[in-house]
C-alpha cells in the first residue's frame, strides 16, 4: 500500500479514484476543474437502458486516465452528488 507523510509529519494514504457514477453525475464540471492532473474528460452519458426512444444525450464526467490519479480527493470533496468511489493502491 502506497503512504506518504503530511507536512506535519503525520502518514496518509492517497485514495485514487477508481469508479465515477455517471447516474448521478450532473456534468458541472467542478470536479474537472480541480484536477490537477487530466483524469477527466466530459462525455456523453452512457445508459445502460434499452430505451432506444430517451435522447438523453447529457454531458457528464468520466475517468479518462484513471492511471494519472494521484489519490488528492479533489473531486469528491467538490461534487455535490456524490459520484466517486476510491480506494488504496
């Protein structure tokens, strides 16, 4: 497991983002203004529906380059819906 220490001297433990909620995404994009590093990119919402008759055709955020995150959390403390799950390397 990945730890690092504080400023301060305490150990912390970075927790990447590995999963993004596009249901409850609402594509305000604050998240992706807080990234320090590229991982996310707006798209099309994909629904999993087969409603061929929803033109939901929303724009959304998705993890584009997962692999760059640096476990900060950014993007969790700024969502207001909640869309992101994360865990230790």
């Amino acid at each position: 497991m990945i730890t690092g220490l504080t400023r301060g001297g305490a150990e912390w433990t970075p927790q990447f983002a590995t999963e993004l909620d596009q249901s409850k995404c609402i594509g305000c994009g604050r998240c992706y203004k807080v990234c320090p590093r590229n991982v996310l990119d707006l798209v099309e919402r994909e629904l999993d529906d087969d409603n061929d008759d929803d033109d939901d055709n929303m724009m959304v955020m998705a993890l584009s380059n997962p692999s760059d995150c640096i476990g900060c959390g950014s993007c969790g403390r700024v969502c207001p819906k909640n869309c992101y799950t994360y865990a230790p390397a």
